[in-house]
C-alpha cells in the first residue's frame, strides 16, 4: 500500500513537472534582457511550511477595502501559482486587486459584521484544472463553499485547512489527491457537506467522521478502509441549507 501510494505521488509530482516545463518557451531569456525587466518593490507572503515554494507579491499600488480581502487576494495568487494546467481558463481574469469580480469567486458580506465583504465561496467544478492546493489557502479564513470536484488537483489537503472555521461545504470528489485520509476535516466546526469521493486516500477513515453533524458524508470509491457501517461509503442525513454568508451568492 505505501509503495502504491508513493507511486501515485510521483506520478502526479511528474505530471506537474511536465505540464509546467511546457509552458516555458526553449529560448529564454538573455542576462542582458532580464536585467532590463524592471523589479518594483513589493510586500512578499511565503508559506511557513517552507515546501510548496509559492511566493506571493502585492504591489504597493494595490489597495483593498479590508484586510480580509487582502489576504484573500494573497491566497487566491499563491493558488494561481499552484496552478499547471487551465484548459477551460477559468482561473484567467484572476488578476489585480478586486478579487470579488475574479471568476468562480463569491463575496458576501461577513454575518458577524455585515459591513465587511469577504470571499464566502469558489467554485472550479468540471474544470479539468491540474495543480495541488497550497497552505496558503488556509488565509481564506471566511470561505464558507469551497467546490473543485472534476479536476486534476493532486497532493494531500493542506493541514492550515483547520483555521477554516466557517467552511460548510467542501467537494474535492474526482480528483487525485492522495496520502492518509485527511483528519483535518475532523477540525472544521462548521462542516456539513463533505464529498471525498473518486481520489486515492489511503488507511482508516477515522470513526468520529461519522460523529460529527454533517447532513452527507461521501467517501465511496477510494483506497481508505471504512470502519464501521459496513461497505456503505455514503451516509445522508436531512440537508439542511447554506448558512447566511453565502445567501447573497446563490
């Protein structure tokens, strides 16, 4: 099992290795040509873990209503940087500071201060993207619907996920994210939607997943062993509905 598993990452870290190589023209650049490329000073984010390597710019020039957007401007870039492969461009016009008009982006005002607008929900579903999900996204700290099902994200889910604390859905399903099933679903007090299924996890699914309120749990159809209910993969409560962060987004 842990050699499948160590296969299936160097797969997917060769996939990602391949599809950024591509888009580098043979060429290049001259020292001369570079050296003329003008370096303005900006305010740079690298993340604490120290092996994703993504390392974000914010031009001075930038100016945001609130920090929150900020910051989620820094996620959002630092994602963009994760990305390899956007065939259907659906990551394209994320550019610039006024990230609530970003494509699959949703802002909504913040229920505990209603005159703060935050980033409340994204959607990449069926967008056939590749890349992984760095810890950076963990800054998002508002988002409440967090959807990319039918893509070609790899990796594991990023630990930082846990300072999601108003996440309420979250759909990974159809993916390739591998490694042990990820606990830190465990750790988000606001979760009732989680969709898991069609990736690689591997070992236990911890038995106080099916302690937590949710109103669905999918995690058919990967490698982890359930440990209880048998083969049943799927457990459905009654649904209940999106809390009021994203009433102003549907």
């Amino acid at each position: 099992m842990i050699k499948s598993h160590l296969s299936e990452c160097h797969k997917c870290v060769l996939d990602l290795f391949l599809l950024s190589s591509s888009a580098f023209s043979s060429t290049g650049l001259s020292d001369a040509e570079a050296a003329r490329i003008p370096q303005a000073p900006a305010l740079s984010y690298r993340d604490e873990f120290g092996d994703r390597g993504e390392s974000v710019r914010v031009p001075p020039s930038f100016k945001f209503p609130n920090d929150r957007l900020r910051n989620a401007y820094i996620a959002l870039q630092a994602w963009k940087l994760a990305i390899f492969s956007d065939p259907k461009n659906l990551t394209g016009d994320w550019v610039g500071p006024d990230v609530c008009n970003y494509s699959n982006v949703f802002c909504a005002p913040l229920p505990s201060n209603a005159s703060l607008i935050v980033v409340a929900g994204i959607d990449l579903n069926h967008g056939d993207i590749a890349g992984y999900l760095p810890e950076t996204l963990s800054l998002l700290a508002d988002l409440a619907l967090f959807h990319i099902n039918s893509n070609r994200f790899c990796g594991i889910i990023p630990h930082k996920f846990e300072r999601l604390k108003l996440l309420f859905e979250l759909d990974l399903s159809n993916n390739r994210f591998a490694g042990r099933f990820p606990d830190v679903v465990l750790r988000l007090p606001s979760l009732k939607f989680l969709d898991l299924r069609y990736n690689e996890f591997e070992g236990t699914v911890p038995k106080e997943l099916f302690d937590k309120d949710l109103d669905a749990i999918f995690i058919n159809d990967n490698r982890a062993a359930t440990p209880r209910r048998g083969d049943i993969g799927t457990l459905i409560h009654n649904r209940g509905h999106l809390p009021s962060l994203l009433d102003e987004t549907s």
